[in-house]
C-alpha cells in the first residue's frame, strides 16, 4: 500500500516536470524591459502668504500640469512652492 502512495507521488512530480517543462518550452519568450529612465523638470516659485494668492498660484500651476511636491520658507515670510512636471 505504501509503495502505491509513492509511486502515486512520483507519477504526480513527474507529470507536473514535464507540464512545466512544456510550458517554458513553448510559452512566450521572457524579455526584461530596462526601465526607461524618467525626466521631471522642477519649478520653485515665490507667493504672497496670504491663501487667495497661494491657492490661485497652486489651481494655475496645476492646469498646466505641475504637481507641488514640496513648499520650504525662504525667507520665513515668503513661502517657496516647488514643483514637478
């Protein structure tokens, strides 16, 4: 009885060898694509502090496809908005 569970095994292994060999075989080729490297431009604006003048600057930046990644304080009353395209 044991020795039927094992050649049961065995024919099972070999079966699943032989379907995956085929698939390797026959299937579409593997290719790596190399990534391509992308190339953002940045753009640092200085704005008013005020939230009219700021949310107007980021809603016009925006519309041309700039996405605000960063806002530093320059001189602590000017803040710096950096964007990414």
């Amino acid at each position: 009885m044991m020795t039927i569970r094992i050649s049961v095994a065995w024919t099972i292994a070999a079966v699943s060898l032989v379907a995956l060999g085929l698939m390797l075989l026959l299937g579409q080729p593997f290719t790596a694509k190399a990534q391509e490297s992308k190339r953002f431009q940045y753009k640092i604006i200085e704005v008013l502090p005020d939230t009219g003048n700021m949310q107007t600057r980021l809603n016009e930046f925006g519309a041309n496809g700039w996405e605000l990644v960063a806002v530093s304080m320059g001189s602590m009353t000017e803040p710096r908005l950096i964007f990414k395209k």
